[in-house]
C-alpha cells in the first residue's frame, strides 16, 4: 500500500468546494484510468461499524476531466464526469437490518 497524500475538503472566498492535497493525473487511455480508480480504491480508510463489518467510513468522489478538440474548427469542448459513492449504512436503528445480514 502507498502512502497516499491527506486530502482535506474546504471553501474557497466563492464558496465552492476545493480539495487540498489532491492533485489532477492526465490519463492517455481507459487502463491509465482504471489504474488511478484503484490506486484509490486500494488507499481508501477500511473500519466496522454495528451495521457493516466493511465500512469505508468515507465517501469517495472519482473526478474525470474530458478535453475533445477539432482542430478544423479551433474548438476545444471540455467536460466533466463525478462518480461519488457516499457511505452512510451506519445511520440505520439498531432494530434495522444492516447490509451485511
């Protein structure tokens, strides 16, 4: 496992979001892709809780940037795709069943 750097979330004077400590990866292809998701996946903080024996405990938001340009017309589109998983089985009741029954 690599040491991965600490990522903290705050806002910035426009009140958007900003991540401090993450950093942009230009991918030339879907396995660069795939390999940056995992190196991820792998580093993410892993404890139980009551409802789920395998909690992230932590939300995890997969940012893709995407540059298409046409030359003949001298445009360049830009786009972007969020992938976000939100952890939050542990809210349920004790009398509820849990993911892991």
């Amino acid at each position: 496992r690599s040491k991965m750097p600490v990522v903290t979330v705050s806002l910035n004077q426009k009140e958007t979001a900003v991540l401090i400590g993450a950093k942009r990866v230009a991918l030339a292809s879907e396995e660069d892709g795939l390999a940056q998701y995992f190196l991820g996946d792998v580093n993410r903080t892993v404890a139980e809780t009551p409802h789920n024996m395998a909690s992230s405990r932590s939300h995890c938001i997969c940012t893709i940037f995407v540059e298409a340009s046409d030359p003949a017309a001298q445009v360049v589109r830009t786009s972007k795709v969020q992938i976000v998983d939100l952890a939050g089985s542990e809210r349920l009741k004790p009398y509820e069943r849990g993911s892991q029954d």
